[in-house]
C-alpha cells in the first residue's frame, strides 16, 4: 500500500522512507483493530481511510484483466499464497500469504514491485504462476493458517483507482 501511494503522489520511496512510513501504517492499523495480515477487502478500506485513495475489490481475476486494468494505469494488488509464487529470494520456506503490486507486464510474465524481499523491484512472475498464487487470507484461521488452507482462499485483487 504503502509503494502503491508513493507511486500515486509521485513522491520517493527509499529503505528508510518505508520503515517510517511502515511504522506509521502498522500503528493506524492496530488502533483500527486491524490485525497483522489485511484481507483484500481491508486492503482497500486502509487504502481508502490511511492513505485517502480510491480502490476497489475484484473477482474477475485473469491474466487479460490484470493486464486491462494495468492498460487503464491502475496498480494491482493481489493477495497470495506466499509459497506458491516459487520466488528463491524468500526466506525458506516463505511466507504462507504475501501482498504484491502489479505494475506492468512483458510477452509472458507480470512486472511486480514485491515488498517482501530486497531484490523484489520490478521482479517478474510468470503469468499462470501468478495467477495460480492468488488467494485471499482467512483471519478466521489466522494463526492457524496451513498452506493447504491459503490454497482455498478466494481469488481475489485490489484496483486502484487513479
């Protein structure tokens, strides 16, 4: 959320500018009652209450959508299973849900800017590999969450609205 803002208001984003920005995020949200991991739909309502920007929940999750809705300049974000995005620059075995930005794309992989590694600017997922990902956190199950329960998350991406 947090890179998706600083991309919106063309501001900078450093190391140092996201851990204060992150520290100031993480307050907000706990004296929201918000817990650890945000749902998609609570992605937007933080996007919409912190950062003052207009976003929306999808369902229609495809490869050719995403692709539109970048068309339309519109960052994705997409909620997934950290483990099934097979990215080698995560801690093993890698988070069991994970958030990403999608900003663009090439002839066959998604251009992500993935906060949860120091190599994930601009880092490239393969279509299908992406898409297979994607699956929205239970916080019903939370602390008990299995990789088998992500994997029956429902298919889900936040539109920002510019």
């Amino acid at each position: 959320m947090i890179m998706v803002d600083k991309y919106l208001k063309r501001q900078p984003l450093s190391e140092q500018i996201m851990e204060q920005e992150l520290q100031k995020l993480l307050a907000w949200e706990n004296e929201h009652g918000y817990k650890v991991d945000l749902t998609a739909q609570e992605t937007v309502d933080v996007l919409g209450s912190y950062f003052n920007v207009s976003a929306h929940l999808s369902r229609n999750v495809t490869a050719d959508q995403i692709k539109y809705e970048l068309s339309q300049n519109k960052p994705v974000i997409i909620p997934a299973a950290g483990r099934t995005l097979g990215n080698p620059n995560f801690k093993y075995p890698g988070p069991i849900y994970h958030m990403l930005v999608i900003k663009g794309y090439n002839g066959s992989q998604f251009i992500t800017n993935d906060p949860g590694t120091r190599k994930g600017n601009s880092y490239v997922y393969p279509f299908d590999r992406l898409i297979n990902a994607i699956h929205d956190w239970n916080p019903e199950l939370a602390a008990a969450m299995t990789e088998a329960d992500m994997l029956k998350g429902e298919k889900v991406m936040v539109i920002v609205d510019k």
